[in-house]
C-alpha cells in the first residue's frame, strides 16, 4: 500500500496552513515559546479571566478547598499544566489560547481529510483561522478558545476510532475532556460516540462487500 505520497501531500498542505496561521499570531519580546506571546498577554483581559488564573492556581498549589467547582475542569487542568512546565500564569493562559486557535485549523483539515476532502479540511481551517469572534478570543484569558477546539476535536478522535480501534480509548479521553470544558458542552460526548457507531457500521459493510466480491473473484468459486 502506496502510504508515502499521501503523507507528504499532507505534510505539504499542513505547512501551507501553518503558514497562513502564523503571521495572525502577534508575536512579542521573549524567547522560546514565550516569544509567541505579545505584551497584552501579560494582563488578565477575558472573561471571568482573574477567576480562571485563582483557579488554576488553586489546582497548581494544591490547595484543593479553594477549588471552585462551578467551573467545569477542562481549562482548568490545562491551566495547571502550564503552570507545572514552569510558565508564568497569566502568559501560559493566553499562549495556550493562542496554541489551541492554531490547532483549530488542524483539526478542521484533519476532519476534512477523513471526511474524503483535503481541500475542504484546508479551507475550513484556512477559514476559522480569520473568524473574528475566534480570532478575538483567542487574544483573551478564558475558556472560549477551549471549548472551540474540543468539540471538533472530539469528532476527529471518533473518526480516527471507526478507522482504527486501538485509538478508541485516546478517543474517549478527548471525548471526556470536550464534554467536561463547559456547562453547555456536557451533551457534546454524544455527537462523537452517534459518529462512532454510524462510521464503524459504513466501514463493516464496506468490508463485508469488499470479501464478497474476492470470493467471487476466486478461481473455483
């Protein structure tokens, strides 16, 4: 099976997409990672950004009766992440938003490109990369970059699961993560597990009509 080109046309198109992305991406004065992070993003600007920043820190420190668990845990844990790599708090929140709006775009080629369309994953992605609204928030202190991103990107985890049944369990996790960003999120693990099930019946019989049709290409047969 000829695997080679396909994965470069991939790689190709994924580069040009990245390309695209990264001059949206204003950068600032640091280094590393950190130089991927402009001056506003040292500033708590969002909403409810000063209770996200208490919280994860909360989570970081371990000071779990501080905790407030009106907030679903998704962003959260992700918060408390950075802060464990040893990035300041108010800038990992807003390179982590910035980081989630990049792979957005990746995640809607990758839906494309499961989906039968290379060309639609890349215009789609090509296309959230300048949505205003997602733009503007992926330059806040909050949950919105999130949630834009876990849900799509729970609907390409099921996809990859219907393909290959070992991912499942990765599949689950991201499904468990998109449901758990946000209050209005929580019924979104049922459209992955609907994608699952409608995928994985459309690969069966494809296979089942697939063997039919070797058999009776068999000699004898």
């Amino acid at each position: 099976q000829n695997w080679l080109g396909p994965l470069l046309l991939d790689l190709v198109l994924l580069l040009l997409l990245l390309n695209f992305c990264l001059p949206l991406w204003v950068r600032g004065p640091g280094e590393g990672l950190l130089a991927w992070t402009s001056p506003n993003d040292y500033y708590l600007f969002g909403p409810d950004a000063g209770r996200w920043a208490a919280n994860a820190r909360a989570l970081f420190q371990e000071r779990y009766q501080d905790l407030d668990f009106h907030r679903m845990p998704t962003l959260t844990l992700l918060l408390a992440g950075m802060l464990d790599l040893g990035f300041p708090l108010v800038a990992s929140g807003h390179l982590l938003n910035h980081l989630e709006h990049l792979l957005l775009s990746f995640t809607l080629y990758g839906l494309g490109r499961l989906s039968g369309s290379r060309g639609a994953g890349l215009l789609a992605g090509a296309w959230v990369a300048i949505t205003t609204p997602l733009l503007a928030y992926s330059r806040m202190y909050g949950i919105d970059p999130t949630i834009a991103l876990m849900i799509p990107l729970a609907m390409l985890a099921a996809l990859a699961a219907a393909r290959r049944w070992w991912f499942a369990p990765v599949s689950g996790v991201i499904a468990a993560f998109a449901a758990a960003s946000h209050f209005t999120t929580v019924a979104h693990v049922v459209p992955p597990a609907l994608l699952v099930l409608l995928e994985g019946q459309k690969l069966l019989r494809e296979r089942r009509a697939l063997r039919d049709i070797v058999r009776l290409a068999r000699p004898g047969q």
